[in-house]
C-alpha cells in the first residue's frame, strides 16, 4: 500500500471483508503453508509476501479498521461510473447503469462463486447511483433475462447476462471485470 497502488488484502487472502478475525488467521495459515518459498510444490514468494502482508494489517483490530475505511472509499471509487450532474436520465446513462450492473454482478460470480449476489444497497454504493434510478434498470435486466432476483433480495447474473456483459466488453473492447471503468470515462 505505500507505493501508491491500493492493494485489496480481503481479496489476496481469498476472505470477505466481513470475516471474523479467526477465519483471517486459518485462511492466512492455510495460505502461508501453500505459498511459502520452501513449498517445492506451490511456492510462490511473490504471493507469500503479498498474504504476509495482507495478514499483518488484517490480524489487528486498529490497523483493520484504518484499512477497511481504505478499502471502502477505493471500492466506491473503483465502481462509481457516474458524475452525479447529469448521470440520473438519458438513453446513454441508462445504459451505462446496465453495464455497471452487469458489470458488477460478472465481477462478482467470477471473484466470488461461492457468493455471487449482490443487494440494491451494493449496487447503490458501488455505482453511485440512488435506488431510484436503479430501478428501470434492474426491471429491465430481469426481463430480459440478464439476472435474477432471489427471495433475500440479493441479485444474481444469469448466462445471458454473463454473454451480454462480454458482448459490451466486445464492443467497447475492454475486459468484463473492467467493464464499469470503461463505461467511467465514455
């Protein structure tokens, strides 16, 4: 983190960010013992500093908290795809909306399967977008069959929408994971 480039920590040791400290410290070992250098197998003494360090700032509670706020504030930015002065209408900001979505929701099956939903209040916080506005836009991709809504509330990408995320990556030839930073500076 002191070079200036933000490193995500919960993403480099594979956690939530809602893990407990205990799950941070199994995870960590379990990680450590796999990429240690001396593991002729995995090693990997790139991978082994980067959970090193990762574990250090997260297995304390004060520094965890200096990070998480961190870590909040580089993930708003990350996804924030709209300038708030003119971003609410228009075919085009309705459009950049469904790319976000789509976006966010590809992200987060391949980054995270075993949790792959996402809330209103996510998208909200992620896009910058209030909930109002990201109504038509949710309406939109659950008829055309592009995510689903499961009964918690929590939104879900479906294979069409995965194939409509790629084919606007296509089009704008960018990477689906990097599809809401595209669609920042169109």
């Amino acid at each position: 983190m002191t070079s200036g480039t933000f490193i995500d920590f919960y993403e480099a040791l594979q956690i939530s960010p809602n893990a407990d400290p205990e799950t941070v410290h199994r995870v960590f070992r379990i990680l450590a013992q796999r990429y240690h250098p001396d593991n002729p197998e995995t090693g990997d003494s790139a991978v082994f500093r980067l959970i090193s360090e990762a574990y250090e700032v997260l297995k304390e509670a004060q520094s965890r908290a200096a990070y998480d706020v961190h870590h909040r504030d580089t993930r708003r930015l990350t996804w924030r795809i709209f300038d708030q002065s003119n971003s609410a209408q228009g075919v085009e900001a309705e459009r950049r909306k469904r790319q976000g979505v789509l976006s966010l929701l590809y992200r987060k099956r391949v980054m995270q399967p075993d949790q792959p939903g996402m809330t209103l209040k996510d998208f909200e916080e992620l896009l910058g977008v209030p909930k109002e506005h990201l109504e038509f836009t949710l309406w939109f991709l659950k008829e055309n069959q592009c995510l689903t809504r499961a009964d918690n509330g929590r939104h879900f990408i479906t294979i069409k929408g995965v194939e409509m995320a790629e084919e606007m990556c296509a089009e704008r030839r960018t990477d689906p994971m990097l599809l809401t930073a595209a669609a920042r500076v169109a």
